[in-house]
C-alpha cells in the first residue's frame, strides 16, 4: 500500500503547516493527472477515491451521481464498501437520507456520530461499523453532478483545511466527470452521425437503384406505347385495303339485291353494316395517329359559334326527340368567335355531343351554351382544370377564351374517372359487352371519341375538362376552351 505523505490523524508535532500543504498540493497534483491522463470514467473515479481513501486515512468513500436534482442516487464508484452493502445504498429513494441534504443545500456536510441522525435511511451502514460521514457536492459550471463522500469507523470531525482539500479535489474531479460526459456524448454523437450517414449512403444507393429501374421502366413502357401506335397506324392502314374490297363487293351485290334470296340480303346488310362500323372504327385510329404525330393540317378562320351550335341542335335533335330526351341551345356571346378549323372542330364537337346522347337516359336534357374567360379567370380555376391538360398554364400570357359547355342530365363520371375518360380505348362497363347493347343508353363504344375531340381541341391552342352538372343531380358538364380573334370584352357606355 502507497503511504501518503501526509495523514491528517498524525500526531507528529514535526510535521509542519507547510508541509501539509505541499503534501495537498501533491494530492491535486496527483488527481489532475489522472484527470488529464484517464479516458474511462469508471477507472478516474477509482483511482480518485483510492488516492482520497488513503490520503485522508478514512474507512472508505464513494461517489454518487444523478441525471438530475430529483432523480434516485446511484453509486457509481466506491473504495472499502462491501458488495451488500452498495446494493443496499442503491435502494436510497430519492429526496431521502442523509445526502439528499448535500444535494438540496450545495455545501458539505459533515457527520460526526451517525447513530445520532434521525434522517438516517440506511440502517445497514451502522451495522457495517460507519460511525462518521463527510460528503460534499460535485459542482461543475454551477451545475450539480452528484456527491462525493467520505465515511470512518471511528467518530471523526473533519478540519476546515481538510474539507477546504476536499472540495479542492472535489472540483477537479466534477471537471474531469464533466469532460467525460461531453467526450461520451460527443462519441456517441459520431456514433450515431456515422450509422446516420451509412443509411443516408445505403437509402442514395437504393434510390439510384429505384431511379434506374424507373428509368428502364419508362423505356420500356415508351418504346411498347411507339410500337402500339405503330402497330395501330399499320393496322389501320392495311385495314383499308380489305375493307374497301369488302365495302365494294357489298356496293356491288346490294345494286342486285333484289335478285337475292331472302337470306342473302339479310346477310348482305349485316356485311354492309359491320362494314361502315370497321371503316369508322379505322378511320378514327387513322385520326387519332394524325393528331399525335401533329401531322394534320388546321385553318385559321373565324367559327361562328352560334351558327356552329344551332346546326348541331338540328343534326341531332331528331335522334334526342327519338329518345325522348330535350336539346337545346343556350347563351351564346354574338361580340366574339373563336378561331380554328370549322370541319374539324364540328368534328369534335359531334363526339362530344354523341357521348352525351349516349349516357343520358329518356327524359333527360342536353344544353349547349357558351361564355367568355379571361386569362384571370382561368387562372383562377387553374387547380381543378391542370390535371386534364398540364400543358395549358405552361403558355404565358393566357389571353381571353370562349368557354363552350355541353351540360346533360345523364349518370354522371365518377371523380375517379374523370382523367381516364380522355385516355385512348378507356370505356365504361364490361368490354366483353361492347357491340351487343344497341338499344341501351350507353351502346357500344371503342373509346377514342373522347380523346379525339381532346386532341383535336388541344390541336387549336385550347383544352377540355368535365366536372358534374350545376343544373341537374346528375349529369355531367363538359368544357371546351378556345382562343378568341377578340381578347377583350365590349365596352358599354
């Protein structure tokens, strides 16, 4: 055992004030090195209480710490205190016994007879022979860390220079606890900052990755869409040629059909009538591939809507008398026109008309009405039109456009349909249906009138978009959007 320099229970006359305190500038000495040269907490605490224990020839000490002023004890290190005998010092509640005073007050306490202290909690220290106590609080930057202690088996009362030593090292000892807990939190910082930046590291890769197959993905998926439009495209044209056959053949045997049996000729309108059918049918996968190679020429003239709007109501007013079901033409602005392709944009409007015709059932109404919209006005609805035509807004400035509405009292589109109506061959019901219901509302249907009208009105600079009918609890209003010759309104004096 290293004998210290100094005890403190010496009754040596020969050893003099200055040598007492060389002998403490020594113990400091030793603590600060172990303070500066000690990483690991657990071994700086032992070595501290060992040079503690035996400088001041005590019967052992301890170290308490605590995570914060209200929380239990717990005895982090100790010097000639049993294994019991710690456990049981660990059970010490919080706010109880004779440390709790230390902690609350922030000065040293000494206790001379503990047999005499009735805020003793832990009884099984007199059992152990503990007779006097001194502990004395751990302070760092003001701020508590926990307690350091000192016990004697014998009735002891500690000098001011020896608590004034004490405290002494209790600083460098709560500096040193300090700079642990910063250096283990900085470490467990880097820790977590190194797993942190493996995950960042792992996730970049795994979305590179995703990017990649996205990327193939979308390859993929662009060059089958090529080939079907390709395939499409060569299909309707290499359609022509048979069908114009069979279209003729029919042509031929139909200025002879009064020649044919009875069978023959039923045969021969069912060839003639499927005939037309796959001629329409080609002729509007013919347009459709026109309108997405931009390969269609447009003229530039002036659309008298009105005139436009009322030769459609008379076009199909007999087919919506025959459905019992009303067609009617409503406002139209007489200041302004549209400008673009008149064929073309009759064509489109058909479509449009058609497919109200066939989703409205007896009874019901069809209205054809028109208003004008300012750049302003639209951009105010910009949030519920984008998503049916993103490119639209992308065109500054937006100038003024004729708004023309196709309102019907029909089933209705549900929300979730409302995009997919204008996508190539989406059709409502059973496919497997299609061509057998010829005297049902819907009827049959390849869908490509929609997406026709859409291209084909996109093609003149405007857009389409359908939301539900104000005028009726079901039905549907579909909006078609043009460029005016005239930007502005009227003026009225």
């Amino acid at each position: 055992m290293i004998q210290a320099p100094y005890s403190p229970e010496s009754t040596d006359a020969s050893i003099t004030k200055p040598q007492q305190e060389i002998a403490g500038l020594h113990l400091l000495r030793r603590i600060a090195i172990l303070a500066a040269t000690t990483r690991a907490r657990s071994r700086l605490l032992d070595a501290t209480l060992y040079e503690l224990q035996h400088f001041f020839s005590v019967s052992g000490c301890g170290v308490y710490q605590m995570p914060d002023i209200d929380a239990p004890l717990h005895l982090v290190a100790q010097q000639g205190i049993s294994a019991d005998l710690t456990r049981e010092l660990q059970k010490v509640p919080a706010g109880q016994g004779l440390i709790s005073r230390v902690v609350h007050s922030g000065i040293p306490h000494n206790w001379v007879d503990l047999h005499d202290e009735p805020q003793l909690y832990c009884k099984a220290i007199l059992a152990a022979g503990w007779c006097s106590l001194l502990a004395l609080p751990l302070l760092a930057h003001e701020r508590l860390l926990g307690v350091l202690f000192l016990y004697h088996q014998q009735a002891r009362q500690f000098t001011e220079a020896e608590i004034e030593l004490l405290g002494q090292c209790g600083l460098l000892l709560a500096a040193a606890i300090d700079s642990s807990e910063l250096v283990e939190k900085l470490e467990w910082q880097h820790r977590l900052t190194h797993a942190g930046q493996r995950e960042l590291d792992r996730s970049r890769q795994q979305l590179r990755e995703h990017v990649n197959r996205l990327e193939e993905s979308n390859r993929s998926l662009e060059k089958a869409n090529q080939m079907k439009d390709r395939f499409l495209a060569l299909a309707s044209h290499e359609l022509r040629t048979p069908l114009t056959w069979i279209m003729t053949a029919s042509q031929m045997l139909g200025s002879q059909r009064e020649e044919l049996p009875t069978d023959s000729q039923a045969l021969l309108t069912t060839i003639d009538k499927g005939a037309k059918r796959l001629s329409s049918l080609v002729e509007d996968l013919l347009e459709m591939a026109r309108i997405e190679a931009r390969d269609i020429y447009l003229a530039r003239e002036n659309i008298d809507l009105t005139l436009l709007l009322r030769e459609l109501s008379l076009q199909y007013g007999e087919e919506a008398l025959r459905r019992q079901m009303s067609l009617e033409v409503g406002r139209i602005p007489g200041h302004i026109c549209p400008i673009g392709d008149h064929h073309h944009l009759r064509q489109a409007l058909e479509r449009i008309l058609k497919n109200a015709l066939k989703f409205t059932p007896p009874g019901g109404f069809i209205k054809l009405e028109a208003s004008h919209c300012t750049g302003e006005e639209l951009l105010a609805r910009k949030l519920e039109m984008e998503p049916f035509c993103p490119g639209f807004f992308k065109q500054p400035p937006l100038h003024d456009h004729i708004d023309l509405c196709i309102i019907d009292s029909g089933v209705g589109i549900d929300e979730k349909d409302r995009l997919q109506i204008f996508d190539k061959f989406h059709v409502a019901g059973d496919i497997s249906l299609h061509g057998k219901q010829f005297h049902s509302i819907q009827g049959p249907s390849a869908g490509l009138g929609l997406p026709l009208a859409k291209g084909m009105i996109e093609a003149h600079g405007g857009m389409i978009w359908v939301e539900p009918s104000i005028h009726s609890e079901t039905g549907s209003c579909f909006h078609v959007l043009l460029p005016l010759q005239q930007p502005s309104r009227p003026r009225h004096d």
